[in-house]
C-alpha cells in the first residue's frame, strides 16, 4: 500500500452540498474535508472542470464558496448504480 503524501489531515465528515453547475443543480455530499479541499460523492455526473460556485450545509450553517474541481471519478458498481466523485480545492 502507498504512503499518504497530503499536507493536510482529512476529517471526516457528511455534510450535503449543492453545486450550481451548468446543466442546473448537482447534489452530493462530503467524504472528507480538509484545509486544502474535499472530496463530494454527487448524485449524477458532473461534467464541468473549472470553478463551480457550491454550497455547503454544515449542520445547518450554510457556507457558499467557490471550488476548483481537481479530478472527477465515476466507477461502475456491482447493482448497476455508478459511483461518481469529484476532488474539489
């Protein structure tokens, strides 16, 4: 198994999330948070690799900001759902 080469700890933590994309709203929720980014499990793909405007819901305290999506992953499951997730900063 590799070596973990972060600069930061990750928490983890599940708080829901809205993205504003292009194509209209993206829901999701957070994997894990930490000072430099997050990583979203989404509800449907999200084809966009710029800066997308979020909000997120942290135990009822919103926050808006803006994030840069990093990398996107989409995985086939075993029931036919895909598993689709995007590492933000």
């Amino acid at each position: 198994m590799g070596t973990d080469n972060r600069r930061h700890t990750r928490a983890k933590v599940k708080w829901p999330v809205s993205i504003n994309a292009p194509t209209g709203i993206v829901d999701g929720t957070t994997v894990n948070l930490s000072l430099s980014g997050a990583f979203i499990r989404l509800s449907k793909q999200l084809n966009s690799s710029a800066e997308i405007p979020l909000v997120l819901n942290a135990k009822g305290r919103f926050i808006p900001c803006t994030a840069q999506v990093v990398w996107s992953d989409e995985r086939n499951l075993s029931d036919q759902r895909k598993f689709l997730g995007i590492g933000v900063r």
